[in-house]
C-alpha cells in the first residue's frame, strides 16, 4: 500500500475526511465528533457544519439500516464515506455500499426526480413527506431523508450505481453544503 500516493490524492482532491469498512452506530458517532472537529479547526460558517454534519449522518445511518434490513455480512455492509471541499469551497459529503441492483434503480430514479426541483418545491414535498404515513414494509424508506438532504445542498444530489456481477451494484452518493 502506497500511503504517499493516497495522501497526495487526498489532498489533490482536496478530501478532509474518509472511511472505508463496516459501519456500526458507534463508528458513525466517533467520525461525526472528529468531522465537527474539523469543521470547527477550519472555521467552517456554523450553517454550513451543521448541514455537512446532518447529511454525513444520514447518509451513513441509511447505510447501514439498509444493511441491517438487508441481513448483509459485515463485508457486505461496508460503506466508503469522504467529505471533501470543491474548488468553489463547497462541502462535498459522498458516501457509497453495496445495494441490491433493483434498490439501487429505485434510488436513482427517486434522486433523478428530485434534480429539477426548486427550494421552494423541496420544502413542499419535504412536508408532503412529512404527512404521509409510514409504511412498516418499506423499513422507513429513503423519502425523507433525501429530501432533507437535497434541502440542504447547494446543487441537485448526484447519485450513480455501478452494477456487479452478482445482482447487487454500488450506489454512491454526493451531496453539495
């Protein structure tokens, strides 16, 4: 393993923080204290960590309830999570695992739908959400909390699955704070 070339890329593409392997709760709560300690140490605007921070743990409580709900091995329930800056000083967070291909298809198709909406229109199907009931078969879904994370970024999610050969794809992915 080559540390030099990880490191170079890292701060090539300008990655704060990231984490590859299994996810459990407690994990997510020691990485979500050091990413609001960086944050702070980079005199992040308080909005801004807020934000990076709210999407970092939805993203990775997803994961893993998705994970859990799937009965996946620890292997399988490994999740990739980076939270970068962009040229234009923007948080990237960006989180990826392993889903079920037709999952994965329903996912993107869901955050495509999102794409062209506005703040104005986010909010709406943000409290549209809200009121609908919740259906105990879908384990919770993914609806609220993509809205909430399409609220909060700058820019429309950016999703993509990577299919592999054994009916599962790799789903990634990014929101901008």
């Amino acid at each position: 393993m080559d540390l030099l070339s990880m490191r170079e890329s890292y701060q090539r593409d300008r990655i704060m923080l990231c984490f590859n392997g299994p996810i459990s709760r407690s994990l997510i709560e020691e990485i979500g204290k050091a990413l609001r300690n960086y944050l702070d140490t980079q005199q992040a605007p308080p909005s801004a960590a807020m934000d990076v921070f709210a999407v970092y743990i939805e993203m990775t409580q997803n994961i893993r309830h998705y994970a859990r709900h799937q009965g996946y091995s620890d292997t399988q329930a490994a999740a990739t999570v980076a939270v970068a800056q962009d040229a234009d000083d923007h948080y990237q967070v960006s989180a990826g695992n392993l889903v079920e291909q037709a999952d994965g298809e329903r996912l993107l198709r869901t955050i495509e739908a999102l794409a062209p909406l506005d703040k104005a229109e986010l909010k709406a199907a943000y409290k549209q959400q809200l009121r609908r009931p919740r259906d105990a078969d879908e384990g919770g879904g993914a609806g609220l909390g993509l809205l909430d994370m399409a609220r909060k970024s700058s820019r429309p999610l950016q999703a993509s699955l990577q299919p592999l050969p054994n009916g599962q794809g790799f789903f990634s992915l990014t929101a901008t704070i």
